[in-house]
C-alpha cells in the first residue's frame, strides 16, 4: 500500500481514480478504460517529477522519514552476502536499535554496521525507532575493532532521528559513548565509508558517519538537530519547522556543496520509497566505487586521509 505525504494529495488522488478506472474495468470487461487509465498515469507521472524535481528542505526531511524507504535491514539483505550478525557490547547488553557483523559486499569481506528503526509497530517499538542507546554504540566500537584487527573496511548505514535521550542511557554515559564511537572512527587504520540513507541526526549520527567517504541519499537529511527541535528552541515554536529546515542546510545538495558530504546518490523519481529495489542497486554500486579508491592504500594513508578530511571542514582560504 503506497502512503502519501501530504504534498502528494493532488497525486495521490489521480492514482486513486486511475486504479478505481481498473478495478471497474475487471469487474466488468465491457468497460473499455484503457486508455482513460492510462491518461492519468502519464499526468500523474508528470505531477510525481515536478514535485520531486524541486522538493523544499521540509518536504525532503518528510521524504527522508517516509514509512516505506528501505531500512538497514533491506540493504543487508540485497547488497550482502555471507551476512553473520554479532550482537552486544560484551558489557551491558544488545541494543536492537544497531544491526552490525561480518558480510560480504561483491565478495569483499567487510564489515557492515546500520542504525534499524523497522518496518511496522511492533518492530518500530523493538528496534527503538532507529534511536541507539549507549550500548549501541559501545558494540559499534567493537565491531570497529574487530574490523580494525583483522583488516576489514567498515560501512556504515544511517538512519537515525538521534541518540535515544532516556534518563536510562543518560545513567549509563550515552554522551560518552557516542564520543567513544566518534573516536574509534577517527582512529581506524581500515577504509569507512558511511551512506545516510534517511535520516541523520545530531551525534547519534555522526558517531556512525565520521567516515572516509560520507554519501547521501539524494533525499535524505543530516543535521545537528531536527527541524522541530530548532524550531522549538530558536522560535520557541515548533510549527516553524519550514523556517528551521532551510537555515539547517540540511539537504544532501547543500552538504556536498559545503564540502561535508561527499557524494549524492540518486534516488528513483519519487523517491526511494517508490522503487526500493533500484535505491538500493544504487547504493551498492556507490559503496563499490568509493571502497574502490582505497584499494593498494596503507593503513596510515587511510588514517591520515580521514582525519584530514574532518580538519579541512569548515576551512576558507582567505
């Protein structure tokens, strides 16, 4: 079933009348709808590019949570093969919210670490919505180090609306943790390549993202902080979430021009949601292409060129 957002109306209405034109013609086959149905497929494939062709911050904040983009899971299973989870920190507990283990991406032995938030309520409720607590990122870490030990590249998926802010993940050092995570990235002597393929959000984001390759979906998000979070807090009003979104730069545009991202992976017109399968083929051609440009590099070369990238942020030449 197809969930519309609320700038899709006007489409969601002309695909409702073409299929309404098809059930009435297989209920009865002396209709001749045809070609009335396939009128309003070729309008409503022309209204899904333009709205698509010029979407707003907000409007692709909306996109990037959209209930129907593929999640973690989905790009494991297409993109993987041989793929042996790992769960726990070896201190506390499992976090549902972190998928992570050994795979393989076009035979490669790597390792592969994603934020879930699932696909329904019960699985939505289990996985914490995408929100890791500090046991999450504790086991991130000693994937890491597996990772770092043996010589595997790590990737990284992201989608998260932050780091779960509960008086429980406080207790047990949630900000340290997620500093302890940014750190190990900092620190490996492998190639990390992360892909926000929702959204990515404040430092429950960026403990998984400080990569030597960052890359986007064409429309995902990643920010230091919600639109509504900044809204509440600059405007005391969380309604201004169009304002807060645009001065966030938030897009994947917006970032690669400013230099923190990248590269942009182009999504089906409409949005991943609309075609999961090609989304993700994308994906793995882009994880392929930027694991490739490491390929005969030292340790060393790998540590220096992610370090530098992360000091060069922000860097005007004067």
């Amino acid at each position: 079933m197809q969930n519309y957002l609320d700038f899709e109306k006007g489409l969601a209405e002309i695909e409702g009348k073409a299929e309404e034109l098809r059930a009435l013609g297989r209920q009865d086959p002396t209709m001749k709808v045809d070609e009335e149905a396939a009128g309003l497929d070729k309008k409503a494939k022309t209204m899904l590019a333009d709205l698509y062709g010029d979407l707003s911050p907000w409007r692709k904040a909306q996109v990037a949570r959209h209930p129907n983009r593929p999640h973690c899971k989905d790009y494991i299973d297409a993109l993987f093969t041989e793929y042996t989870p790992l769960a726990g920190d070896r201190n506390f507990a499992d976090d549902p919210a972190v998928m992570g283990g050994l795979a393989r991406l076009d035979d490669r032995p790597v390792v592969v670490i994603g934020q879930e938030k699932g696909n329904d309520t019960a699985s939505r409720i289990a996985r914490n919505f995408g929100m890791m607590r500090p046991e999450g990122y504790r086991k991130v870490v000693r994937l890491m180090d597996l990772a770092d030990r043996f010589g595997l590249p790590v990737i990284t998926l992201v989608d998260t609306p932050g780091a779960y802010p509960g008086k429980g993940a406080e207790e047990r050092g949630q900000s340290e943790a997620i500093a302890r995570s940014t750190e190990k990235c900092l620190s490996l002597r492998v190639p990390l390549i992360s892909v926000i393929i929702g959204e990515g959000m404040s430092g429950g984001a960026i403990a998984l993202t400080t990569g030597n390759r960052v890359a986007m979906l064409e429309h995902a998000i990643y920010t230091v902080i919600s639109p509504e979070g900044c809204a509440s807090i600059l405007w005391k009003n969380a309604e201004k979430m169009r304002e807060a979104a645009e001065a966030l730069r938030l897009t994947a545009q917006n970032l690669l021009k400013l230099r923190v991202i990248d590269r942009v992976i182009a999504e089906p017109v409409g949005g991943a949601q609309r075609d999961p399968d090609a989304a993700i083929a994308s994906v793995g051609q882009a994880l392929s292409a930027m694991l490739a440009d490491f390929d005969g590099k030292s340790g060393d070369q790998i540590r220096d060129d992610r370090r530098k990238k992360f000091l060069d942020m922000g860097m005007v030449a004067l």
